[in-house]
C-alpha cells in the first residue's frame, strides 16, 4: 500500500499521471460559490450562537456534582428568575456550566442558593460571575482588526515574493472561501462563539496561506519561460505544478488533521464543552476546507487571471494551433510535441515532465 501511494505520488511529480483539476476549474468555481452562498445563509439564520464573552451575562459552575441533569439546573433558575431560559452545559465528567442574562446581585445570591440545593453541594462546590458584553465587544473589534491587518501584509508579501499580483489576489479570495465555510459550519452546528474560537479561525488563515504559498511556488517555477516555448500552455504547466503538490498538500493535511481531530473528540464527548472543544472544531474544519482550496480553487483562479494577460492568451492559441496541425500530420520544421489534445486548460500528457513534450512522430518511410 505504502508503495502503491509512494509510486502515485511519483507519477503525479513526472507527469506520467495527471488529473485536469485546471481544465475542470468551473465545475470547482461552482461547487466553491454554492457551499459559500449556503454558509452565508447560515451565517444570518439561524445565525451564530455567540457566548456569554459576547452578549454578556452571568455564570454559574457547580463543581463535584453526581448529576449532570440539565432540568435540575433549569428549575434552579426558573425558581429566581421565571421569564429566564439558561444555557445549561456540561464541563467535564463532574460540572455544570449555567448561563443567564444579567442577572441583579439578589437573584445571583438566590440562584446560588438554589443551585446549591439542587445538586446537593455545599457553597465552595458554586462558583459565579458576571461578564460585561463590553469585553465581547473589544475583543471583536480586535480580531477584525488583526484579520485586516493580516490580509493587506499577505497580499502585499505574496505580490512582492512572486512578482505577481494575481496569486496574492487569487490565495486572498481562498482564504475569504475558507473563513466563510468554516463559520458557516459553526452556525450550523450551533456551537458557542468564544474567543477561542475566534482564535481557531485566525489560526486557519496561516495554515491555508502556507498551503497555497507551497503550490504557487512550484507554478511559478514550472511557468519560468513559459512564452518562450510552444510544447505546452501556461495553464497545463501550473495544472502540472498541482499534481506535483497534490501528495505532499495530502500528507500535510492528513499529519495536521489527525491530533486535531483527537482533540475534537476528547474536548466534544470526554471534557464536555470549553475551549479545546471551540478552537479544535474551527481548526478541523478550516484545515480540511484550506486543503481543498488551495488545490482545487486558488491555482485554478490563478490561471483564470492569469488568461486576460493577452500574452499569454496569444501564446496558448499558438501552441494548440502548432498542436492542432502536428495532430493533422503537417510536421513543419519545428519539433511539435505530441502532448494531450486537450483544451487549453487540460493537463499535460501523462509521460511529460514540466512542459516537456513527448518526442515527435516519425513519417512513414523515414528511420
């Protein structure tokens, strides 16, 4: 098995295998636009499910309990506060989180009591406390802040380091599909928005960014001089430089989602909800989300840029119609690779090495 996928991969990096993941970029574009319409939706209904961090209000943990009976915690509550409906989680195998609206410091005092005499602990097991939703605030206003600043330095880093402003224009739509996707999941799940998970998704902007960083750097070294030959296109040279990335993106990906997943599981059904739990599922979910993209849709929008340069739309014409006419047997004086007949977006005849075409057919009669 390990060396049937070590033999993929190496056919992958020759060419001798190669899937048209570029010539097949609007069925990926569509794909990309309907789960981003989808998510958007969930992001307005039924919306976030934001923490006590953001919308303010108290909370009470009940330590060293024998139950975690959410009715009990409820009855506590409505006994003090009637109109109040808490949130009522667990923390572990032995505690319970209650969570209220602002509460006066009466009701904080009777809802102790109540909490108290509820589960049966005695006053040191009943902790609460009060969060302002001004600290929710500050702490938004904050990540958008670094997630502006963090975009302008990659798009300016990305123009510098290719010389290319359509990669940094291409990687930052990607990371956009990304961010959507995966706060699209946590509306649909309706798990609580912490800071934690604010944290899990400014962490996944890295991640996806360094994987689509790792592929433009081989298009780029696969289309040095691509106008300088006419055996392959710009787009099947960068659709070669996919393939060739195609493994290591997995592996990656693979190494990466593994212990995060671990972490998913003990913090979702072992530790109950808290911050290993928030930050993991925004970390699993824009992990696999950023693989996807920058396979499937960050390179292949590359080239759709790349295509309204009107050299390099000139050069592709030229080379499919030096290829149409090697094809029709009319071999001129210049050596015609036989690569795939391919539109021009198709990928490189399996047996190619970056561009490099296949040796020309000989004529009847000749040695």
């Amino acid at each position: 098995m390990a060396v049937g996928f070590a033999q993929w991969g190496n056919d992958l990096h020759t060419g001798r295998k190669s899937y048209n993941i570029v010539g097949q970029r609007r069925k990926f574009y569509l794909v990309s636009i309907v789960l981003s319409v989808v998510f958007i939706v969930l992001l307005f209904k039924p919306g976030f499910n934001l923490g006590i961090e953001f919308r303010g209000g108290s909370e009470f943990t009940v330590s060293g309990v024998t139950t975690q009976s959410q009715q009990l915690a409820e009855e506590a509550v409505a006994s003090v506060a009637p109109d109040e409906v808490p949130r009522v989680s667990s923390v572990g195998s032995n505690a319970v989180r209650v969570q209220t609206a602002q509460l006066t410091a009466d009701q904080v005092t009777a809802v102790r009591d109540a909490l108290m005499k509820s589960f049966d602990v005695g006053e040191d097991k009943v902790t609460s406390s009060f969060v302002g939703p001004s600290w929710g605030k500050d702490v938004s206003q904050k990540a958008i802040t670094g997630l502006v600043v963090f975009l302008i330095l990659v798009g300016l880093v990305m123009t510098a380091y290719f010389r290319a402003w359509r990669m940094a224009v291409a990687a930052l739509i990607a990371l956009f599909h990304d961010l959507i996707i995966t706060a699209g999941v946590y509306a649909l799940i309706g798990w609580e928005v912490t800071p934690a998970t604010v944290i899990g998704f400014l962490t996944i902007l890295g991640y996806s960014i360094y994987d689509t960083v790792v592929v433009f750097d081989k298009v780029r070294e696969n289309t040095d001089g691509v106008l300088a030959q006419t055996r392959s296109t710009y787009a099947e040279r960068a659709n070669l430089a996919v393939n060739q990335t195609l493994v290591r993106s997995i592996n990656t990906s693979v190494v990466a989602l593994l212990p995060v997943a671990s972490i998913l599981f003990i913090g979702a059904f072992i530790l109950g909800a808290g911050t290993l739990r928030d930050i993991s599922l925004a970390l699993f979910v824009g992990m696999a989300v950023g693989t996807y993209s920058s396979i499937f849709l960050a390179t292949p929008l590359e080239v759709t840029l790349r295509y309204r340069e009107p050299a390099i739309k000139a050069h592709a014409t030229k080379v499919l119609a030096a290829r149409a006419k090697a094809a029709s047997g009319a071999v001129d004086g210049e050596s015609v690779g036989e690569t795939s007949s391919l539109a021009f977006t198709g990928a490189l005849k399996p047996g190619s090495h970056q561009g490099n075409a296949a040796q020309p057919r000989k004529r009847k009669g000749t040695k």
